[in-house]
C-alpha cells in the first residue's frame, strides 16, 4: 500500500542553525501539508501546497519556514533558524484532491529537538 | 474560530470492553469530521469520516456519528482488543476556502490483556 515516508525520523540541532525535513508523498497525489505537534499539545496546520506554490499558510508559517517541491518526488521543509519553540513532532500529509472527503494520508513524522 | 475538543487521556480498558471517547467540534457552516489514528512509531492513519449531519463513519469495528445538535462526534467500539492500543486524533475539515485540518489534543487509549 502507498505511503508517505519522512527522513530523518529524530532530527537533532542547535538554536539558530538550519534544518532541513524531508518528505515524500503518494507518487500521485498533487496536494501536499506540514503539521506539527508540540509535546502534549494540538496537531497543527502549517502550510498547503499545491501546483508548485503556497496555498494557504497558518501564522505559525513565518518567513523562517519555507517549502519546497525539488524534485517530482521529494516535498521539504526548512526552517532557516531554529528557535527552542520549535521543537515539535513535524508531520507530511499529502493529498489526491482538495475537495470533498479530504483524506490526507499523513507520514510517521520527524521528531525535531532544538537545544 | 473553528476548533475541536478531545476528553483528556490515557483511557484504560481491558480486553473486549466498550470504548468511549468523546469529541465535540465548534464550527461555521458544515465542517466534515475524522477520527485519525496513531499506533507506535507511525503516522497518522484515517480511521473513519462522516462528511454531513448524521452520517455514520465506522471502520475496524469503531463507529462515529456526526450529530449537528450537539456537535459532537464520539468514538465508540463495542470490544476493544490489545491491538487498538493508540492515539486517537478527532479532526474537522471545512472545505469551502480551506483544505487544511484542525485536530484535537488526542486521547492515548491503553487495553490490557
């Protein structure tokens, strides 16, 4: 059965530095997410994407994070300078259609922990 | 704005007892409403929909209607087995101008042999 996987599992880093999540979605989807959860709180949206570009971002989604499709397979998310709060557990979701029943099949997420 | 409200857990039942867990949403208009799944060291995984007014989404034994009077979309499996160990996610979809999905905190559900 098709899955989305990400890479690395347990990311690793220090305040300040550059980290890169790796994702990659069902080979035919088109619709593409980023959540995160904080320990012991909500799953959160942060960002859809969609034909190569942003579809609607949440106000989490600052201009430290950015989102990229390099290639026909891989979907990323970089955060440019990571602060203590943004250790959290970052899932991928992707998606075959934006309408109707909505059933994004989501990764087994990157555990990301900023020291 | 829309949100959703999951009860606190862990839920610890014994083999073959019935599961509650309850989920009540607040939001405009006709939102669909999920229940996702996590087992250890996975990612999330659809369990069950419903996408309007007392539908009925049900999957692996669990069952959830979607009742509009009280908002709310509870889980429920009549014989829960040590293999339904979880966390289950109650989430609400909106449609309309967003695809994005707002979930609950989770209800880490337990089941001992």
């Amino acid at each position: 059965e098709p899955e989305v996987t990400q890479t690395p599992s347990h990311q690793v880093t220090q305040m300040g530095q550059e980290v890169i999540l790796r994702c990659v979605p069902i080979s035919n989807h088109l619709y593409f997410y980023w959540y995160r959860q904080i320990l012991g709180q909500k799953v959160e949206f942060l960002v859809s994407f969609y034909n190569n570009e942003i579809s609607e971002k949440s106000e989490i989604f600052d201009d430290q994070f950015s989102v990229e499709r390099p290639d026909g397979s891989n979907f990323t998310l970089k955060i440019r300078s990571t602060k203590l709060e943004d250790s959290a557990m970052y899932f991928c979701a992707s998606s075959a259609s934006q309408v109707g029943s909505f059933e994004q099949y989501f990764g087994p997420g990157t555990r990301l922990t900023v020291t | 704005g829309n949100s959703v409200t999951q009860m606190e857990g862990p839920v610890t039942l014994s083999e073959e007892a019935f599961l509650t867990i309850n989920c009540t949403y607040t939001a405009t208009g006709y939102p669909s409403l999920f229940w996702y799944v996590q087992y250890p060291g996975e990612g999330l995984q659809l369990l069950l929909k419903a996408t309007k007014a007392d539908d009925k989404g049900s999957n692996k034994g669990f069952e959830a209607t979607y009742r509009k009077e009280t908002t709310s979309f509870h889980l429920e499996k009549g014989s829960v087995q040590v293999s339904d160990s979880a966390v289950y996610f109650c989430a609400l979809g909106h449609g309309a101008n967003t695809d994005k999905l707002i979930f609950g905190t989770g209800t880490r559900l337990q089941v001992f042999p």
